[in-house]
C-alpha cells in the first residue's frame, strides 16, 4: 500500500527535533507504516497527485480541505482543542466540520470530540500511541520512592493566552508543595509565559524548570522522575501523548482525563489538589500494581499496535 500523509507546513521537521505533536504522529504512522511492509512518505499538500497514493492521511483541517477541492480523497485525523474552546459558531469548528465532511472517514484522539460533531458518521474514536523502543522503564522492577519526585511536561496557554493554565501548572505546584515534594515542569519556552505572570509559582524551593528538552533526552528526563502530573482542562487527545510516554517510562500518572477511556496505571482526578493528594497516596500504597499496569497500558498502546490498527481501518474503507 502506498501511503502519504500531509505535512502540517508548521514549520517543524518531521521528526521534530524537540516540542511537536503533530509531526511526532505523523513519523510514528510513517515508520510502523514501513515496518508493516508498506510504502509511507509524507509530502506538502501541494505535491501531492490525485493517484499517486492509495491512502493520503491528512491531519490539519485546512489543508484536507485543499485535498478536497482538488478532488483527492483522504482520512482527516483531527488534533485540534480549539473546536470545543472557540464553539461550534467558530470559523476553526466549521472548516474542521467541513474537513470531516469531505473525507473518507475521520479519525478523533478522544470521544469527546466525535460527540462534539454529533456523532457524525464519519467520526471514530482513534487513540494516540506511544513509542516503546524509545521510551521504556529505567528498570523491570521500579522500586518505591520515599521522596517521589513529580513531573509535568507540557505546552501551556490556550487560544492565544500563552499564560492560560490549560495544563494545570498551579495545581500540580500545589501538590507538591502540599506533601514537601520536588516539581519538575518541562516543555517549550512558552511555558514561561505562565511563569511571568503566576511569580507566586517560583518562590516554591522545589520547583525545576527545564525549557525546550530535546526528543533524543526526553527518556532521562522521565527516568529522573517518579510521577507525571497532567491535570489538564482541555486536550484533543485522551490519553495524550505525553501521559502514555510517560506510562512507558515506568511513571505512574495522576491526571485528568475523559471517563469512556480506562487506563490502567493512572488515577483520574479533577483540578483538585487535595483530590489529587488522595491519588498520590494511593499510587505509593499500590505502588508494585501502579507501575506494572501502566507499563501495560502503553504497551498496548504502542505505535505497532495503534499503527496496526489504522491500517485495518484503512482496508475498510474505499478509497477508489
């Protein structure tokens, strides 16, 4: 089979060098896609030829939509949170409803979102997935921390508010300093928007920033942690990325998340702290059972698999 996804043209490598989601997905898809034996490349929307491939996978809404005025069919994976934050009378729900409605089928990272466009028909439910060559446990066996140190690891802001706590660093912060703890909050340069604007937040002893890691280090970031933390407000993705390395990686995940998805290894808990505390205690209580069955959960989850999946999907469907 011959595959070609879009290239999102937002001015990432593909794979990204350090922050990127998109383009990470999209190499993951492209790579297991050529470990399953078939021919997968990614091209600008522009280069690509109505014929030249049996499937084009598209992931940003207007360039589906240039697809579909060209007459291209294609899968359309929607990635984008700001359809639930702008409304359904916003220009971005419309022209990500349009590309759905043009495609072949559309894939949604959380069920939330295929509730969202009201169940459209060419809506399904299609997780996220992790890679577990690069990403696995310091260790088989993960010992108990006495002192467990949490990690955050995000991209913050919200439709143009670089500064808005989607990711819910006050609450993780919050946590920390509740139990004494070390807090690391890792990501792109962005995040210091929040921090410009939260400086109540620096003056907590423990707390690590860490800007713009790069991929090939992310791994040692993870080792170094015990915990991740993720009580987000809003994500495209249930699970999201970051959550399910993290769960590779041997962490445990107190975060939250929507209720149609079970992941073993995490406590769900809202943008509580104290709810929080009660997760927190009970992973170091059942500390054996939380580490092995996130590891589980990720497993299950890994790009193989999930790749594995998309390509049953993609022999389902006619493309012709």
């Amino acid at each position: 089979m011959k595959i070609c996804h879009v290239d999102p043209a937002c001015g990432l490598d593909i794979p990204p060098k350090d922050w990127g989601a998109i383009e990470k997905i999209i190499w993951e898809f492209e790579v297991n896609q050529t470990i399953l034996g078939h021919d997968s490349t990614h091209k600008m929307a522009a280069d690509i030829k109505f014929g030249d491939y049996d499937i084009v996978h598209c992931h940003v809404a207007n360039l589906a939509i240039t697809l579909q005025e060209r007459g291209i069919p294609y899968v359309y994976q929607l990635h984008d949170h700001h359809v639930l934050h702008y409304g359904k009378d916003s220009h971005v729900y419309k022209l990500n409803l349009k590309a759905i409605e043009g495609s072949i089928i559309s894939l949604m990272p959380a069920n939330w979102l295929v509730k969202y466009f009201d169940n459209h028909p060419k809506c399904v439910y299609f997780s996220h997935g992790v890679n577990t060559d690069e990403f696995y446990p310091k260790k088989s066996t993960i010992s108990k921390p006495q002192q467990p140190k949490l990690l955050m690891l995000a991209n913050n802001g919200l439709g143009g508010n670089r500064a808005f706590d989607r990711k819910g660093f006050q609450y993780g912060i919050g946590l920390a300093a509740l139990n004494n703890l070390e807090i690391t909050i890792a990501g792109p340069t962005n995040n210091q928007n929040f921090f410009n604007e939260n400086l109540w937040a620096l003056n907590y002893p423990k707390l690590n920033l860490v800007f713009d890691t790069p991929n090939s280090e992310l791994l040692d970031l993870y080792h170094d942690h015990d915990i991740f933390i993720h009580p987000t407000m809003l994500e495209a993705g249930h699970p999201n990325l970051t959550m399910i390395e993290a769960m590779a990686a041997g962490l445990p995940v107190i975060a939250d998340w929507e209720m149609e998805v079970d992941l073993h290894g995490c406590w769900r808990a809202p943008r509580d702290v104290f709810k929080m505390n009660e997760g927190l205690k009970h992973i170091l209580d059942n500390w054996s059972d939380y580490t092995k069955n996130c590891m589980i959960t990720a497993n299950k989850l890994s790009w193989l698999n999930r790749t594995k999946e998309l390509i049953k999907i993609y022999n389902e469907r006619n493309f012709n």
